[in-house]
C-alpha cells in the first residue's frame, strides 16, 4: 500500500498557488531569491526542495505551508482527495497505518483519521489538550476502547465517544480492524 508522503502534493499546489497571483517565474525568484530553473524543476516534481526553500517560496507567495498542501474552501466547489493523495504514516510497533483525512488548516480543531490495525495492532495516546474528545467508529473487526481507566468493546457499526485529555488506546481484538477517528478539540 504505497501512499506519497506529503510532499508529493507540493509541485501542482506551487504552480497553482503561483498562477492564481497571476506571477511569473521571474516575479516569484525576485521576491524569494530562489532561482526561476529551481522554481520550475520544484514545480515539475523534479526536485526535493529544502525547508529554507519552501519557507522562501511560502513568504514569496504569502501562503503558509499548510496553504500549499491544503486549497482553501469554496462554497462553489467539492474538493475530492483521491486515497493515494492522501498523507499517511506507520506506527510499525504498534501495528497501526494512520491516514489523516482532514484538511492541515483544521489541525487543532477537528481532526479526522483512519486507522488500520493489524490484527493484535494498537494506538496508545498520551492525554491531549483539556476537554478534547475523540469519536470512534468501527469499520470492519472488533476494538477495545480505553479511556482512562473506562473501556468499550465495539464492532463494525459501532461509535464511541470519550474523553481523550487523559491516557487513552483503542485496541484491535480478533484480528484485524480498521475504523474512522474525529478527535475534536473544544
């Protein structure tokens, strides 16, 4: 299951972002003393720009880092993210494979994932931020939900909501799982 990292979204959203300012390659190397030839191969995908790159490219074009990776939202529009475009990583020794579905500029707010667990697979959270609260629910298999020191069994189908401003794990039982988590900071 090969998923790009989340650089991969970086080339078209530069382009994008730089066309929509109606700016030229020439304006855009003015304003962040990035060369126009490392502009165009970044926009290309043929380069791996540096972080001093982007946060020159970013201020050239008065976006943050998120505004790349995330279009803003219209009204007038649906903003489709095809699986393989979506960012993702691997808690290999927990046996768990997070893809994050929501938008970077809702970070710290709501939050949405999915989770696969390989069968025995975990997803151990120190406490967050007082008052947040996760949403939990089960797509396929079985979890064990652990809220301090309060637990849930769920199946497919099933939701739970708990806290999450203290310890908390959701567990795989039974083999393999996979399930949608909101965590929603209030």
């Amino acid at each position: 299951m090969a998923e790009p990292d989340i650089l991969s979204l970086l080339p078209e959203r530069l382009k994008t972002a730089r066309r929509t300012q109606g700016l030229s390659l020439e304006a855009v190397e003015k304003r962040s003393g990035v060369s126009k030839s490392m502009i165009s191969q970044i926009e290309r995908g043929e380069a791996n720009p540096t972080i001093a790159t982007l946060f020159n490219l970013t201020r050239a074009l008065n976006v943050d880092f998120a505004g790349l990776l995330g279009e803003a939202a219209s009204e007038d529009r649906v903003e489709i993210v095809h699986r393989d475009q979506t960012p993702a990583f691997d808690k290999a020794e927990e046996g768990c494979r997070i893809r994050i579905l929501s938008p970077p500029q809702d970070t710290g707010r709501l939050e949405v994932y999915e989770l696969i667990f390989e069968p025995g697979g975990k997803l151990s959270s120190k406490a967050h931020e007082r008052g947040t609260r996760e949403q939990l629910v089960a797509i396929e298999g079985r979890l064990e939900v652990t809220s301090g020191v309060a637990k849930g069994v769920l199946k497919a189908g099933d939701t739970a909501r708990y806290g999450a401003d203290v310890p908390h794990r959701i567990e795989a039982l039974d083999g393999a799982a996979r399930a949608l988590l909101m965590v929603m900071n209030l």
